[in-house]
C-alpha cells in the first residue's frame, strides 16, 4: 500500500459543518462585485442589476439609504461595461 491509504483519518481534522455568514454589503463592496462580474461574463445591465439585487437579498445591505444599484448599471453603462 502507499504512503497514505484511503482509510488513514488520522492526518485529517474535523472541520465545523457550520460556516460564518457572510457580512453584509456596503457600497464600495457592491461596486467592486459589479466590476468583477462584468470583468468575467459579458452581460446587460438588466442581468447585472439581478445579480447585485441577488447578492444583497443573501448578504444583506450595510450602506447608508439604499443600494444604488441603477446607478451603477448607469454608469457602467456609460463605461461600456454593459
């Protein structure tokens, strides 16, 4: 047998089932989640819009008011980003 076999647990740990959740969403966070979405998928802006509305209904918003999700597919818009 090798070094290692299938049924050495020994050198494993247990690792928690439970994870932290994640933080909440702030502005700049929201806009650099943009940024790395429409860096890796070409897309509308109505399908980055979803995805941002997604992204904060799981995480939550921490920024002050609400996100300003329009005006960053505006602007991306205007960068020709989408």
């Amino acid at each position: 047998m090798g070094r290692f076999s299938s049924n050495d647990t020994s050198r494993r740990r247990e690792r928690p089932t439970e994870r932290k959740p994640p933080r909440p969403i702030d502005a700049a966070r929201l806009n650099e989640m943009a940024l790395a979405y429409v860096a890796r998928f070409a897309t509308s802006g109505g399908k980055l819009a979803d995805y941002l509305k997604r992204k904060l209904r799981e995480r939550g918003w921490e920024g002050e008011g609400e996100a300003d999700i329009a005006g960053i597919v505006a602007r991306f818009a205007e960068l020709g980003y989408v």
